[in-house]
C-alpha cells in the first residue's frame, strides 16, 4: 500500500535523523532554515496531531512517529469509509435503474397483452369443429402422426448412409496414409 510506503520513509528518516543527532555535536550543526511551504505544513501537522491526540502527560507522552501512525491509521479509515459510501450510492443507482427498466418492460408487455386479441373467430371455429368431429380429428392427427414418422425415417436413414460413407472414406484415407508411412519407413529400414 501506498501509505505503508510513506510510514516507512517516515520512520527510516527519523530513525537517519536520531542517528545524525546522535552522531554531531549539537553545537556544530547550523538550523536549517525553513520555507514557508515546510513551515505551513509543520503547523498543520502540529494542529492535526494537537486534535488527535488527547492531553499527555510528560511521561505518557508517545513519540511523533507513533502519533503519525495513529493519525495515517485514522486517515486511511476515513478514507475506507468513504469508499464504502461511495460503493453504496453505486449500488443504489445500479438498482434503481435495474428497477425502473423492468417496470418499463412490465407496462409494455401489459400495453401488448391488451392490444392483443382474446381469441380469434378461426379459433373458435376449430374448437367448436373439433367438438362436433372428434373423430375426424383423431384420423388427421393419426395421419400427421404417420407422416411426420415416416419423413423421420427417410432423415434418419440418409443420415446413416451419409456417415457410415464419410466414416468409410475417412478410414480409406487413413488407412493410404499409414501404408504409405509404413512403406516408406520400411524402405528406410531396408537401406
């Protein structure tokens, strides 16, 4: 993460600077000035972690790495929160807009069915047919039965005689071409 990274330089900086101070002489080394840009930011820093941290006492007092840790720790909080509402706002959108589609598709499938006629005269007319002849229509439907069966069986018939000729020619086709291996592997062989 990229705030893990930016604790890390923190603490590898203070770790350099407690070295440089321990190391120097505090007489020798001259104040860095700073610029307005640094002091306006260690001003916020200072009020940020005036705001976070409650009132210490000397001794309770934790050093300023830990106080930035803690203040980074609650930035990076704020921030997941954040995220997780923006998350949220998204996913009411998305479901509300899911929503109003599918009440659109329901009120134009309700305008079609209501376009739509009930039934028409010729549906009538065969049910009523049909009602008065039961048995003529039994002698269709056994007509349409022994048709339909029998082109079945005309598909099915010259579906097997045009695999079981592909079959064949695929077989011949191998079969050429393993002999032809064989003998030239063969010819190899023999020299």
């Amino acid at each position: 993460m990229k705030l893990d990274k930016a604790l890390s330089a923190i603490r590898s900086a203070a770790e350099g600077a407690v070295k440089t101070a321990s190391e120097a002489p505090a007489a020798e080394k001259p104040a860095p000035e700073k610029s307005a840009s640094e002091a306006k930011l260690q001003s916020a820093l200072t009020a940020a972690l005036a705001e976070a941290a409650p009132e210490k006492t000397a001794a309770a007092a934790a050093s300023p790495v830990s106080d930035l840790e803690k203040l980074a720790a609650s930035v990076a909080a704020s921030e997941q929160e954040a995220l997780l509402k923006e998350a949220q706002a998204y996913g009411v959108a998305v479901a509300d807009g899911l929503m109003a589609r599918l009440a659109q598709y329901n009120e134009a499938a309700e305008k079609r069915a209501a376009e739509a006629p009930a039934k028409t005269a010729s549906e009538d007319s065969f049910e009523k047919f049909a009602s008065e002849n039961p048995e003529l229509v039994k002698e269709a439907m056994a007509l349409g039965y022994q048709s339909t069966m029998q082109s079945m069986e005309k598909l099915a018939e010259a579906a097997y005689v045009k695999g079981y000729q592909e079959t064949t020619e695929a077989l011949y086709k191998l079969a050429a071409a393993s002999f032809a291996e064989g003998y030239i592997n063969c010819g190899k062989l023999i020299q």
